[in-house]
C-alpha cells in the first residue's frame, strides 16, 4: 500500500536519488494523512485500489430488474454489519422483488459460476477479466445461464427467488441479494467461488467484497445513509457489540439525493 502511494505521487525515483523535494513530502504527508481518515468500510474499499481499476470494472451498472430503473432500485438491506440473530456481517445489497422477476446481468462479462451454496442459494457470478472482478446473484428461482457463457448488460441470468440453506426449499422472502469482490480470481475456480464472509473486525477490514454502492454510482455517504435507514448500522470495519433492528426500504435514487 505505502509503495503504491509512493509511485502515485512519483516519489520512489525520487527517493533513490535522494534528492526528495520539500513539496513531494508534503504531498506525501497529506496522502498519509488521508489514508488513514479513511476509516469506513466504504473507504477502505477505496483506499486500497487507488488506481481505481477495480471500481471501473463494475460502475456505471445498470439495473438488475427490467423496466425498473437504477434510481427506483429498492434496498431492503445494505452491507456491513446487522442484526440477524445477532450481529452478522452481509455482503451486498438486498433488494425485494417479486418472485420469478428476471434477473439481468449488469455489466458485460462471462459466466463464471452457476449452481448452489449454501446460505447463497442458486448463485450466479460474472466475471470481469480487465478489472478481475466479479458480480454475483444469490437466491435466485431459476437459472438461465451457463458456466463459460459471454453475457451483456441487460442479459437474463436467472429469476428472483428465496433459495437458500438447503436446496430442496426455499428459505427465504423473495429478493435478489447482489454483490460484487475484486481480486476475483483467487476465488472464481474454487469450490466456494467467493471471499470468505466476514466474522469479525479483522476480517471485515480486509474483505475482498465490495459495496455494490460502487456500482451504481453511490458515494460513501449516500451509503451510509443507505445503511442507517434500512437494518444496517455498521458499515464501518469495526464489529459493533449490537446493531438496533430496523426494517425500512430505500431507493438508490432517495440515496443519491442525499448531500455528498
């Protein structure tokens, strides 16, 4: 990380010349100084690709839904920490929906994992080679894709269901659970093809996930805004002793008209 600041403020070359300039170093210090007041989830997610190659991968998504706009996206639930039997960490969104509703991919990609997990349900996740990342779709009814397959933005891979646990019934209300994780190929040929959930603190500050509030041009405190409305109270790392029930749905778009 303190490499990747160096080179991005041209320093390194600079300091193996040892002729290091009084501005470069207070650059240096300011980006320091940043990194570190960066102490959100959300944030953390930033500061640790700052190329931002990862986030290009999956923003400028469009909706999951057909005729639903990403403005009228609905979020049930956000990502961080919740309350769900007890304080547990979610991964992505979720968003209701009625069961059967085709699920669209989001972005072009390929096909690189359909079946069941449990928990997940019937799972689908594209994958995004430029960028190795990764969007993926839990619960899903149904299945309209294959492994390997090229799809494009707006392709049905699947239909919303509550699939879960156990594959011979469903577990839960109907809603797709959406989601996204960079460094996607440490884990897409595994035999659990995504990043561990997290269970703790430390864990939650080095997750691979991302907020697919990256995707859908969301900022960080739209997200938390996001998080503090539905039953979400934690997006920071940090596992709180106990997170409040709550039950409010948002849309992205109340979302984005929050202050930056």
């Amino acid at each position: 990380m303190a490499s990747a600041v160096l080179a991005s403020i041209g320093i390194t070359g600079m300091m193996q010349n040892k002729h290091i300039s009084k501005t470069a170093m207070t650059e240096h210090k300011s980006v320091q100084k940043a990194t570190v007041q960066h102490n959100t989830f959300f944030s953390k997610v930033s500061a640790d690709t700052i190329n931002q190659t990862a986030i290009k991968g999956i923003s400028n998504s469009s909706s999951p839904f057909p005729n639903v706009s990403v403005n009228d996206l609905q979020i049930s639930s956000g990502m961080g920490w919740r309350s769900i039997g007890g304080v547990q960490y979610h991964q992505g969104w979720d968003l209701p929906a009625v069961q059967g509703t085709p699920v669209l991919a989001t972005n072009n990609g390929v096909v690189s994992y359909t079946g069941f997990l449990p928990d997940q349900g019937n799972v689908v996740i594209v994958y995004f080679q430029e960028s190795n990342t990764a969007v993926y779709f839990q619960h899903l009814a149904s299945i309209t894709v294959s492994k390997g397959q090229q799809v494009t933005s707006g392709q049905q891979v699947g239909t919303v269901g509550g699939t879960g646990a156990s594959p011979d019934y469903n577990s839960y209300a109907p809603h797709l659970h959406i989601g996204a994780f960079k460094n996607a190929s440490n884990y897409i040929n595994n035999a659990y093809p995504m990043p561990s959930l997290p269970t703790n603190s430390e864990t939650a500050a080095a997750t691979d996930f991302i907020s697919p509030a990256e995707m859908f041009g969301v900022d960080m405190n739209q997200n938390n805004w996001i998080d503090e409305q539905t039953n979400m109270y934690g997006s920071n790392s940090e596992q709180p002793a106990s997170i409040s029930d709550g039950n409010n749905f948002v849309t992205v778009g109340q979302a984005l008209q929050q202050v930056q």
